[in-house]
C-alpha cells in the first residue's frame, strides 16, 4: 500500500542536528495519520506521499518549516519566589508570552541563578535545521475512527483512556504550573 490520504505510516528514524550531530535515535518507531492531520511535520509528510514500505530517505528541513526561528522575546527572567519550590532545570510552566494576548506558551527552566530563574518559551528544537533519516516499515489503512479523531489510535499512537485512568495523555506528564 502507498502512503497516501488518511493512511497509517509506521517509520523508524533518527534526528540530527545539519551537522549530523544526533539529536534522537527513534527507539519507537513514529507511527502517524498521513494526510494533512498535523501529526508531523509536513515536509516528512510531502517526503513520504505516495511511497511504499522499504522506502529510505535522509532529508533536512529548515527551522521555518520544522519548529521556527529562535524567537528571543520568549525567553524571560523571573524573579525564583514567584515559582514553586523544589525548582530545577527541565521544569516546564505555562505562561504568556511578554504582550502576549495569543494563546499560553510552554515555558522550560533553562537556568536557575540565586534569586533569578530564566524561563525559555522556544521549542527546544527552535532555530535549527534538522535531518531525519527515514525509514518507512509499515503502511495501512486508517480507521473511520482514527480519521474522525485526526490521530492514530492503538500501539504508538492516541489512547482515549475509556478505563479508569482518565483522560491524561503520554506526553502531559510534565509538571505544568501557571504563571502571572
């Protein structure tokens, strides 16, 4: 089956820096809804359209198209009392950007100095090129339900969590706190 509109694509890669400096060796496939679902990026998506399973291929995509240029109005210096305790590096808040009346940015602890804290609302991949080596091992058909959802259900892909659970999704896991 070719990738095409509202297939699955199972596909093993590596992201590197343009200087081939590893960034992530894909332990887990990325398995996404093709088609415009916003569940890649869409250069690796106009890459893979209309290939097969077995298909390989190393391609680099700029910082406009991949997490954008690095923007340094998003990144602040807060004074630490106005953070919870215990604060450290990789701690994640949500917040707004200075001026900000666009929706709430993620911001990420990069440096914590005395009495200070700096907070960066960059992606942390923003302002690079990237490279990804891609590998395309699986390709099937979506499900009404998956197209419907706009995402992938199933193993690497979305749960709904219809148990107990609730509905907290893999990723949601850091520690989120609003800022003022």
């Amino acid at each position: 089956m070719k990738i095409a509109q509202n297939t699955v694509v199972s596909v093993n890669y590596k992201l590197s820096d343009a200087q081939n400096n590893l960034i992530e060796d894909g332990a887990q496939p990325m398995v996404y809804l093709h088609g415009g679902y916003e569940n890649t990026l869409p250069k690796i998506e106009e890459e893979l359209d209309g290939k097969d399973v077995g298909y390989t291929s190393t391609i680099q995509i700029e910082p406009e198209d991949a997490f954008g240029d690095y923007d340094p109005n998003l990144v602040k210096v807060e004074e630490r009392n106005r953070l919870p305790e215990p604060i450290e590096v990789g701690m994640q808040f949500e917040g707004m950007a200075e001026g900000g009346d666009e929706e709430p940015v993620i911001f990420t602890v990069t440096e914590i100095a005395d009495d200070k804290v700096v907070l960066d609302g960059n992606h942390p991949l923003a302002g690079m090129a990237l490279r990804f080596d891609l590998s395309v091992i699986d390709v099937r058909a979506a499900t009404p339900e998956e197209i419907t959802h706009g995402h992938v259900h199933g193993a690497h892909g979305h749960d709904h969590g219809h148990d107990d659970i609730g509905d907290s999704e893999e990723g949601d896991h850091f520690r989120s706190q609003p800022l003022q």
